[in-house]
C-alpha cells in the first residue's frame, strides 16, 4: 500500500515570487493572492482565505431581503451563497465578503471595487449586479443567479464540435471585450468562471481580481503589489505568473483567452501546469505549446496560427485586443484570411538557443541561491533582532532592515522546502545533497545564539535531506528542531507541532512506525484541544496518523479513521480539493486489504479521474492512485489489469521522480510480482536483483521495502526448489521486518509461513510445523487477512503432514493431513499467494 501524505503548504504561498523578491530586495511581502488559485500541488488556501474551521463554525449570515441561503462557493475573498430574493421570488447569487482575523483592508477594498466594477457593466455575457448591502457588519453583494456548467465542461460533456466550441468562445470574447471597452481587465479568465447557462449562453463571472485599466498602482491593494501572483495560476499569462502586476493589460486577458481557447481546441493545456509550482512558472514563462495540429486532426493552419498568437511569451507579439483575436476567430470559419501571422523561423530558433542556452546555468545557481540565502538572511534577521532587544529601541531603519530579513529569510526557506520527491528524482541529488550540507554546517557555525531562527531553518533543511532520501541526515536536523522548540516554545506551540509533524513523516518514511503513531497522536491530541478537530491542519494530523496505524496492519482502525477525515474534508474544501482527494485514497487502499475490493475500485477510478483533471497525469498523487488501483487488481488475482496499470506507473515514476526515488522502486517490486505470477520469473528476477541493489544502496539493510524484495527472490528460489538459498533470503526478511514492524504483522506472518513451508521441503518438519501452526493460529479471525492467506496457511499444514508421513510412516501424520485437509473449502481456489 502506498498512501499520501501532504506536507506543510505555507512555503508555496512564498516560492512563487521568489526570484522577483532577490532581484526586488526592496519590495513588499509576497504571497500568493487571488479568489481562485488552482495550484494543484498541495492544498494552498489563496490570498489567505477562511480557515476550514471557521467556515465550518460559520452561521448562515441573516440578509434583509433574502430567504434559504445556501453555500455555493468558499473563495479566497469569502463565500457565494445561493438565496430568494423576498421581494421577486427569483433566485440570486450573494457574495457575503469574509470577516475575522483573515479578513483585512485589501479584501474590502478588492471588494468595493468589484461592486464598482459590476455597476458600471451591462452586457448579456456579464454576469450582472442586483444589489448590495451591509448587515450585521457583513457586506454583501447580489448578483444574477446563473445555473450552469464551466465552459469546459459544457463543452465536453455535450460533446460539441470544434466549430460549435468556437462559436461558443467567440461569444466568451464579446463579453470580455465589452469589459475591456469600459476599461475593466479582469485578470483572472478560466473556464471556472465562465459558466454556460441552460440556453447554451455563456456568462462571464467573478471579477473579484479584475481592475480598472486607469487604476493607479497607489490604489492596488498592498495583496497585489509588484512581486506577487494574481490569478489562477494554469490559465495565467508569464507576466502575471512573475507578478509584475505593472505589465498587466488586456493583453494578459487575451493570454488566458488563449488557454482557454487550447484547451477547448484539443482537450489538452498548452503545457504542464499540474507539477511543482516553480516548474510550473517556468513553463508559463518558456515552454512552448504542442503544436495544436498534432493533438486534433480538424484544427487547420490559421486556427493554429490563431491559437499560438494568443499564447505568445511577450505581449506586443499577442493579439492587442480580444476583439482582434474574435474577428479572427471568425474569418476562419468563414474561410477568410486571417490577420494573424506565424512567427518567423528565425524568432522560433533564436528563443529555443536561448532557452536551452541558460537552463543549466539557471538551474545550479536557482539551487545555490535557495540555501545560501536561507541562512544568511536568517542570520541578518537574527541579528538585527539582537541588536534591536540589546539597545531596547529601534530606529524606523532598523525597524524596516529587520522586517525586509526576516521575508527574505522566509522565501528562501520556502524555496528551499520547495524540494518535493517528484523535483527530486529528476535533478542532480548530487549538487542538492552538497548544497544543504553546507547550509547545515552554516547552521551549526552562525545560528547558535538565536534558537528560533535556527529551529526554524533546521526544519527546512530537515525536510529538504528528507526529500531526496537522505533519512540520518534528514532525522539530525528534525530532531535537534523539535528539541529547541519544546525548550524554547513549549509542547503544544504551533511551531513545536509543526516540527511534530515534520518528524512524524520522516519516521514513517524510515519505518519507525510505532515512534511515527504516537508522535502522530501527540500531535492529534494538541491540535484538537487548541484549534478543534475540524481543522485542516488538525485533518492532516488524523490523515498522517492513519497511515502510521495502517502500515502496521491495523487496517480496520485506519480505515475507520480515513471515514471521519474524508467526510470533514468533504464539508470543509470540497470533493475535488487534493487533501480530500488523499483521504479518499487512502480508504481505498484500507478497503482493498480488508477485502472491500466494489467500494474500493469505486473510489480509486474516481480518484484517479480526478487527479488527473486537477493536479496532471505525472503528478506523485496521481501515480500513487494508478499504484494502489494495480496493487488490488493484483489482491484479486487479476494479474492482466494489474500489469497494464504497474507498467504504466513505473514508465511515469522513472519519468517523474527518477530511478532511486521510493515510489519508483514500489513500482518495481510491484510488477516483478506480477510477471513472476504470470510465469514470466526471467524478466522478474532480473528487475528484483537490479531493485535489491539499488535499495541496499540507497535505503540500507533495515528497511521493509528491501524485505519484500528479498521475500519475492526467496520465492522463485522456492519454486525451483532451492530451499537453502530461499531460507538465507527468508531469515534475513525476518530480521528486517523485526526491526521495522510488529510482530503481528501480516508481512511478517507471511514471511514466517512462507519458511516454515521451506523448512518442510528440507525435511527439517519439527522447525516447520511450529511456524505454521502458529503462523495459522495469527491469521485466524483477522479483517486485514484475505481468505486466500487463511486458506493457505491450512494448505501448507496438508502438505507438510503428508511429506512427514512419507517421510515417517504410521507416525500419526497422515491423520494430522486428513484433519487439515478436511478444514479446507471445496477446490476451486488458484495457485497460493507467496508460494
């Protein structure tokens, strides 16, 4: 079983900004902003919104006028409501902005200006404004009720024809250029905001990004100043993915026009988006498009051509209006020339020279910067904060030189925990692994004398060793973390948690389990006192403590416990949110090994459609799904199903993650059982020898993924009846699952078993009968064991009677065979699992 787990997400709201903030050294704080920030990586609430918490706590707001409100949407700005308006009868849309300690200038002004904005534009694709108010301190707007599907998905549902969606997006443009007359950019274009009513006519909505073209940067809100992403990041144009919010015009909307226009063209984006956030700015910034031709075979020259125009890197080679791009649109399907021109041979050549010319260079020196710079700056903050404390005043200077290290000093850090497993496998782990260590040496020497900065960075660089399996060097720095932080904070402080948590997940990964379950606990118990069991970051304890529980065998108490965080994720963010999308993960993979396979291939088709649509067909989450979906085919016996989908998640993880990467080498040791299952032992044993060479090397003789290797070789040496070199491997897999599992532990039971039918073959019976029937009696009466294992612990006992009798005649053996023999069901089962 492979479960998911989601690490901590503030540092995405920092990386994206990162590179702008080392050139810009004086600008403001970056952060994330935005209504709707699909970043499919991990669960990043956009612009700050409402905690889970509070919108779960949250009443229904009472408004003067309005009946039977009713949730629609949680944004970054605050909630839309579905209500009747008292007056009319007819159905509305309100958007109640958010309150609390989150809430700030910025979102109210964002607020008045959408109202403003809304007023002063009467178009029929436009979604329009009825009202708005204040009651109770709550400010609201009412808008038109559109009942609807996104752009997308209307248009691929109903099955539309190329020329059919054209004419559709023609309509999107009108209305967008209607926007743009009266000077409104609305900087957040995306299908999800283009809802097709039931006539078939498209409706532009949420223009709680957009901006007035006169508007003067004093008048943006401090949210979306220079250095920071507004936006939905997939559909965003590279000036707004840098946050260079100066460049920003109708240009960026005919970007993001030109996404939508890909997407529906080919049912494909233009290049991968669903990835770590800063390769994916990078491919907003550089990455070329797939030719749209090659992907649908109706698109033409011009409508490429069109296509790729509204895609161009810089803005004065765009459309320079979304009128130009719909005029166009049109004179293709009349069969009329178009205006647009394709780029010369020589521009294509000479961005590609440029392109690969600086990727190395970037690369090494992006990674370098990320740790150098997340000590010195903390060690500048550090001691700019001593020096402040020492003289007891501060000057306005020095005051604002603190505050400016200090953000330095967090987006580096978060550049730095931007290293992620799936990054990790593709880039040099060489130049990665002597980068960090000389960060923690520049810990050791510089940080001694300010704890909090150096738990801090520990933390960071903690994780960073974790991804790229560093386990010794990752588990030094985490616990020296959590040390300074008990002393320093205290046990339940939400940074000692946090350094909790991060430990949780290393000891899982070096297969502590037992240490991991009660670190988990701990952490379950803290969060639910102090914030409330329905918390996001309390959810993420729960989801981390399943899977402790359940990589010991205790499937039935993990899957008890995924039920309850899957259905407060569900309330809580949504059914497509990836937090909820990796509860429902991992109950499937719980119901598989409880035997529920219905339930359980249910959830993990749809988890994998799911993840596919929101995070990308490569990301970690959805090659873990593909896993745990083959792993059941191959519980059932269903070893085609299992092989097409093993092969295909190992082709993707070498892709994504690398050869020395853990799920890559889960995917390994899945399909050679497989193919040794399906008789193809040659090719099996060859993939199992490279895969125990390269989990020795890489995860040491201790961990249980080298043990179920090690079991799989034993049984093909079983099976060609070399029982000596089987029950060398098969003790050595007992003395690594010793020191990593319980003894209760179905793969240490069936490892047992699987010796104890060697050591019959070898005649040594006394040795063998004592490990089946105690291997047998384990099995009985347990939910995580299938009635394939019960079946064949009895079957084993058979056969080695009846060698015992062979072997001793008229010693009592051959009834001891009949007895077991008769506890077997009628003989319709395969061949035994493991033998």
């Amino acid at each position: 079983m492979s479960s998911a787990r989601e690490p901590d997400d503030r540092h995405e709201r920092w990386i994206a900004a990162a590179r702008e903030q080392f050139e810009r050294a004086g600008s403001d704080a970056v952060r994330l902003g935005g209504s709707s920030n699909p970043v499919p990586l991990h669960d990043v609430r956009a612009g700050g919104a409402l905690s889970p918490r509070a919108l779960s706590a949250r009443a229904l707001p009472t408004l003067p006028g309005y009946d039977d409100l009713r949730a629609l949407h949680r944004g970054g700005q605050g909630i839309v409501y579905q209500a009747v308006q008292q007056t009319t009868g007819r159905t509305v849309a309100i958007k109640v902005l958010r309150e609390g300690p989150f809430a700030g200038p910025a979102d109210r002004l964002r607020f008045e200006r959408e109202v403003s904005i809304l007023a002063h534009l009467n178009h029929r694709g436009i979604v329009g404004i009825l009202d708005r108010g204040e009651a109770s301190g709550v400010h609201y707007l009412v808008m038109d009720f559109v009942e609807g599907r996104a752009l997308d998905r209307h248009a691929f549902e109903n099955g539309l024809p190329l020329v059919e969606r054209l004419k559709l997006f023609i309509k999107v443009c009108d209305a967008v250029s209607a926007a743009h007359l009266r000077g409104v950019i609305h900087r957040d274009l995306k299908p999800g905001n283009i809802l097709v009513d039931a006539a078939g006519e498209p409706r532009v909505l949420d223009f709680g990004l957009a901006k007035s073209a006169a508007d003067d940067s004093c008048d943006e809100p401090a949210a979306t100043r220079t250095g920071q992403f507004v936006g939905s990041l997939a559909w965003a144009s590279p000036e707004q993915a840098m946050g260079r919010h100066a460049e920003v015009d109708i240009r960026s909307d005919v970007y993001s026009l030109g996404v939508i226009l890909y997407h529906l063209m080919t049912h494909q984006m233009p290049y991968a988006t669903a990835c770590d956030l800063d390769q994916a700015l990078t491919n907003i910034r550089s990455a070329e498009p797939v030719r749209p031709c090659t992907l649908c075979r109706e698109i033409d020259a011009d409508l490429e051509t069109i296509v790729l125009k509204s895609l161009a890197k810089e803005p004065g080679r765009r459309y320079q209006s979304v009128g130009e791009l719909s005029r166009d649109i049109a004179r293709a399907l009349r069969g009329e020339p178009i205006e647009a021109r394709r780029d010369s041979s020589w521009y294509v050549l000479s961005r590609t020279l440029r392109r690969h010319r600086l990727t190395v260079s970037i690369v090494a020196g992006f990674v370098v910067l990320c740790a150098t710079s997340a000590i010195a700056m903390s060690v500048l903050y550090a001691r700019s904060q001593k020096l402040v404390g020492e003289l007891g005043v501060a000057t306005a200077d020095a005051q604002k030189e603190a505050a400016k290290a200090k953000r330095v000093s967090q987006f580096a850090q978060g550049m730095l925990s931007g290293i992620d497993p799936a990054r990790a496998g593709a880039m040099d782990k060489q130049l990665m692994r002597s980068v960090l260590d000389e960060a923690a040496a520049k810990v050791d020497s510089d940080l001694a004398d300010s704890p909090e900065v150096e738990a801090a960075i520990r933390n960071t660089i903690g994780k960073a060793y974790q991804a790229i399996s560093e386990f010794p060097a990752a588990k030094r720095h985490l616990d020296k973390a959590l040390a300074i932080r008990r002393e320093q904070l205290g046990e339940t402080h939400a940074d000692t948690l946090e350094s909790m948590d991060s430990l949780a997940t290393l000891l899982i990964d070096m297969a502590l389990y037992r240490e991991a379950e009660i670190l988990c606990q701990k952490i379950v118990d803290a969060r639910t006192a102090s914030i409330g069991l329905d918390h996001e970051a309390t959810l993420l304890a729960m989801s981390n403590l399943s899977e402790a529980i359940a990589v010991q065998g205790h499937f039935a108490n993990a899957a008890e416990l995924d039920r309850k965080v899957l259905a407060l994720r569900t309330q809580l963010l949504g059914p497509e949110h990836p937090h909820t999308l990796t509860s429902m993960n991992n109950l499937a993979s719980n119901l598989m090994w409880l035997q529920q396979f219905d339930e359980a291939e249910s959830l993990y088709l749809k988890v994998i459609a799911t993840e596919k649509h929101v995070k990308g067909e490569y990301h970690p989450h959805t090659l873990r799904t593909m896993s745990n979906l083959g792993l059941m085919y191959q519980e059932q016996l269903k070893m085609d199903e299992a092989e097409k989908w093993h092969r295909e998640t190992l082709a993707r993880r070498l892709q994504a993650m690398g050869e020395n990467h853990l799920d890559t080498f889960e995917s390994q040791a899945n399909l050679a059982i497989v193919l040794r299952a399906k008789g193809q032992v040659a090719e099996a044993e060859t993939m199992l020898r490279k895969l125990e060479e390269s989990e020795r090397r890489v995860l040491g003789p201790k961990h249980p993924f080298l043990g179920s290797t090690l079991f799989v070789l034993a049984s093909i040496h079983a099976r060609r009846g070399e029982f000596t070199e089987a029950v060398e491997l098969l003790n050595e897999v007992v003395a690594v699952y010793e020191s990593s599992l319980s003894p209760t532990h179905i793969k240490m039971q069936t490892t047992l078993i699987a010796l104890g039918t060697c050591y019959a073959r070898m005649g040594k019976y006394l040795d063998a009968e004592r490990i089946l029937l105690t291997g047998y009696e384990t099995l009985q009466g347990r939910a995580d064991v299938s009635s394939d294992w019960r079946e064949s612990s009895i079957r084993y006992l058979v056969n080695l009677y009846e060698e015992w009798d062979k072997a001793e005649p008229s010693s009592g053996k051959a009834e001891k065979a009949a007895h077991w023999r008769a506890m077997l069901p009628p003989p319709t089962s395969t061949t035994a699992p493991g033998s």
